[in-house]
C-alpha cells in the first residue's frame, strides 16, 4: 500500500516539474531594421515581457519591406523548430501571402496594428475568417491619436498667443497609418474651422521632413503649427524651424527617448504615444492562450488606448525611456490567466498601475 502511495507521489511529482517547466515558444517579426529606435524599443519591450513570462523569443527583421520580411519568415520556418506562436505586422501587398504561409505550418499568429485597408483586406478578410489560425488584430485608434495630438497642439498654440492657427501636416508614407492620423487630424481642424494648409509626406525619414519644412515655411511664411506623424520627423521639422523667428509648436507620435528632453524643454510640445507596448501586449495574451484563456476564441481584434504627453503629465511617463525600466513593468500582472470571464484593458495609464516596485 505504501508502495503504491510512494509511486503515485512520485508520478505526481513528475507531471507537475514537467508542467511548471513548460514554456512556449513565439517568433517575434520586427518590421524594421535593427537599431531603429521605434522598433528596437517595441522589441525590447517584448523581450522583457518574455523573460518575465518564462517565453521562448526569437526575433528576426523585415527591414522595412514586405519582400524581405516574407523571405525571412520563410527562411525561418524552412530552417528552425517551428514556434508556438508568430507576433508580426501585415505589411500592406504582403498580407495575403504572408497568412497562407503561416497557416501552411498550422500557426497561431497575432496581427500587429490594422495596416491593411481596400481590395486587399476584402481578400484576406477578418481574423478566422479565412485564415483560421489567424487568431486576431491587436491595434490602437490611429484616427482618434491624430484628432487628439491636433487637438492638444490647437490649445498650445493658442495658449502661446496665436489668434489664428495655421497648420501644415507632415506624412509617412501614402496608404498607411500615417494617412490615418493626419485624416484625424483633418477632422479635428475642420470642427474648430480651421484650414489645414497642406500635408507632405516624408517617408518617416527625419532628414526628409527637414528639408520639406524648409519649403513648407517658404510657402506659408505663417505657419505657427506643424502636425508629424512620427516624433522622427517632428525632429526634423524642428530643426528646420530653428532658423525661422516664429515660434511654432510641434506634436508627433511614438515617445522616442529624446522626445521626452524636447518636451521638457519646450523645444516639442505633444507626442502621443503607448503602441511600443504592442508587442509586449500581444505576448501576454498569447501566454495566456497558451494557458487556456479563451480571450482569443472568443474575439478576433483587441484594441488598446494611446495618451498625449505634454509637460502637464510628462513625469508620470519620463521612467520610459530608460531600457532598464522596461523590465520593471508587472507583465505577469497584465495577463488573464485563471481568470477566464475577464478581458483586456491595455493603455499607458496601465503601465503606472503594474510597474513593479
């Protein structure tokens, strides 16, 4: 009897090591090229997250375009042990190629932001519709960030002293999220009757947008408000300005690290920011699935908050910036595990509430 009381212990023993030793294995597709500040940030982020949950990350680069991103997740899966999971961006001519290669190897995939729009998303249609190992879209509301940033930047020039606003818009790339922001943008300056005087695209490039700024001011001597897609390129419009005597206020997307110092300074005076926590986000509902919540049976998109910093809140967000407080943030205290009838609420503001003391 005690013998096989001993046996059973011990086989108890051995199925819960094995268990509480099991990790998960997810492929992390990094659109750009290594060092780009946005994405190394996204990237790091995910890296923090997944040492924190016991996940197995790999990571490989895109460089910045859909043939080259598709060539190496296609060497990937040729040549490595196939993950559990794939975290990756639709790039826009890509997409549909992309999802019939992971659901070949029978992938689970998550889709970062909603990039794709038109007769492509007709054909790839929504997460598990066609592609069923397309779990789903975790994104932001880009319409909605451009509004506000538009928004905050209206109140600062008015703040400064400006009568009249006039605005100019300085783009990415056509067709992407950058259209998105600045047609938010355009909302916003419509409501309060203000005319936007033209939108550039600059390709996310900082030397582009200083060169464009530097024409933009030659043919509306009178700007006092430059709307940017990318913090990136608001630097460039700055220091294109630099020369003008005017004073013009600034606003861009995605906290880089010198952002907050400009902000600071008053040298820049919004960013909107919080999607570099998407890849993080995305991995804390996939451990979670790994684990048995059916967030993402249930649902096919998860949408998260984005905020405006400027001086007023800027302390609650600085900590940021630093790579070694990335790993300060309570992952474990975002995920959903055990917890089946509940779902997400990601925002920047979570980011104060789970950082781990």
């Amino acid at each position: 009897m005690i013998k096989n009381i001993l046996v059973l212990v011990l086989l108890w023993m051995i199925c819960f090591s094995a268990t509480a030793t099991q990790s998960m294995h997810v492929l992390f597709v990094n659109p750009s090229v290594p060092g780009e500040p946005f994405w190394q940030r996204v990237q790091g982020i995910t890296e923090a997250a997944a040492k924190q949950l016991n996940v197995r990350l790999d990571v490989i680069y895109g460089e910045g375009n859909r043939i080259i991103q598709l060539a190496e997740l296609k060497k990937y899966l040729n040549y490595r042990a196939t993950p559990d999971y794939v975290i990756l961006i639709n790039y826009p001519g890509g997409a549909e190629e992309s999802l019939r290669l992971l659901e070949k190897y029978g992938i689970n995939h998550i889709t970062l932001e909603q990039t794709i729009s038109g007769p492509e998303k007709r054909a790839i249609g929504s997460p598990k519709q066609i592609y069923k190992h397309w779990l789903g879209e975790l994104h932001h509301d880009n319409a909605q960030a451009g509004y506000e940033l538009a928004k905050q930047l209206y109140l600062q020039a008015k703040a400064q002293g400006h009568d009249t606003v006039y605005p100019v818009a300085i783009n990415g790339h056509y067709g992407t999220e950058s259209d998105i922001r600045s047609d938010g943008a355009k909302r916003f300056f419509d409501e309060v009757g203000v005319t936007l005087q033209q939108t550039v695209y600059a390709g996310w490039s900082k030397e582009q947008a200083f060169e464009k700024t530097k024409k933009l001011l030659i043919r509306y001597p009178k700007t006092n408000l430059i709307w940017c897609a990318s913090d990136l390129m608001a630097m460039g419009a700055i220091t294109a300005v630099k020369e003008n005597t005017q004073h013009v206020v600034f606003g861009g997307f995605d906290w880089l690290a010198d952002t907050f110092e400009l902000i600071e300074h008053n040298k820049m005076q919004a960013s909107v920011g919080g999607h570099f926590m998407m890849g993080g986000w995305a991995l804390v509902s996939l451990y979670d699935h790994f684990h048995g919540h059916p967030f993402w049976q249930k649902h096919n998109e998860l949408a998260f908050d984005l905020t405006v910093i400027t001086q007023q809140n800027l302390a609650d967000y600085k900590w940021i910036k630093a790579a070694k407080n990335w790993h300060s943030i309570d992952y474990k205290a975002m995920s959903l595990r055990g917890k089946p009838d509940e779902s997400y609420y990601f925002s920047p503001e979570l980011l104060r509430k789970s950082r781990q003391k």
